[in-house]
C-alpha cells in the first residue's frame, strides 16, 4: 500500500490536482458578476473567509467584501501554488494573486491563505481562507474599498524600496 506522503504517491498527485483545480475555480468565480451560490458551495458548511481589514465572515457574507463598493470589472489571476498536507485529509495552501478591476490593470495583489479539508465523498473544500492584500495601485479600486489599509500597504512598499 503505498503511503500519502511519500514522493510518488498516486492519492497525494491526485490531491493536489483536486486542491488546484478548487483554488482555480474560487478565481474564476471571483468576478464582477460572481456566481454567489457556485462560490459558497468551494466552501466547508462551517468555514470562514477572513477580508482584508481581518474580518472573518461566513461565505455568504462575501458581498461584505465590497463593502458596497461592486467593481464594474474584476478578474482574479492565480500563481504560484504551494499545498503542505498536514494530512491526507488535510492541506494548508498559499497562492499569490493578482486582481484586475475597471479601475486598474493591476489593481491590487497579495495571497490566499486556505486550509482545505477532505470530505467524506471525496471532495476537497476550503474550511478558512485569509486574504492578505500585500499592496494597490493607489487609483484602484482596493485602495478605495478599503482606505484605512491604504497607509501601511504604502508604508510596506516604501520600507521594501519598491516604488
């Protein structure tokens, strides 16, 4: 039999095929006209989506990231996926993002922190995703969503040399 964690491991390629294609398809639906029930269903019953500001909400209450400020256009851009299974059950996952909106090619970017748990039928869900939004253009529409987050994302770049 052969063992999850071992290199090679069939469960454990096909685990990660799963886990990827569940983080592409969260991308995907994370749009300006999001298919809200498709979204919720990637999620475990009693998981949580943490926003920006540190808010954690159930995925129903995903509106409550716009805080009521809906983009005219937005796309999500995965890259770079790493999965650590805790167990073969259970994956902790970072991917970087990159968010494109009306208001800026490249509006904001950061990563999606998950922990994503195995179900019963076979289905990967994510059970918590944190969003860590790692900086914006000033003009988009992140920077104007949430402007409280604006200083230390600028004062991030400004100690990092970006410009």
């Amino acid at each position: 039999m052969e063992k999850f964690n071992q290199n090679g491991s069939m469960g454990r390629c096909i685990a990660r095929s799963e886990i990827e294609s569940l983080l592409h398809r969260y991308a995907v639906l994370a749009t300006d006209a999001p298919e809200i029930d498709k979204m919720i269903a990637l999620f475990h019953k009693d998981g949580f989506f943490r926003l920006p500001d540190g808010k954690a909400v159930k995925p129903e209450k995903f509106f409550e990231v716009i805080r009521g400020n809906k983009p005219q256009y937005a796309r999500h851009h995965i890259t770079s996926i790493d999965i650590q299974f805790v167990s073969p059950t259970e994956a902790h996952t970072q991917a970087y993002f990159i968010a494109m909106t009306q208001m800026s090619s490249v509006d904001h970017w950061g990563e999606w922190k998950d922990i994503v748990i195995k179900q019963e039928d076979g289905a990967w869900l994510i059970a918590d995703r944190t969003c860590v939004v790692d900086g914006g253009d000033p003009k988009g529409w992140f920077r104007s969503t949430y402007p409280e987050l604006g200083a230390s994302l600028l004062s991030s770049v400004a100690s990092s040399g970006e410009t």
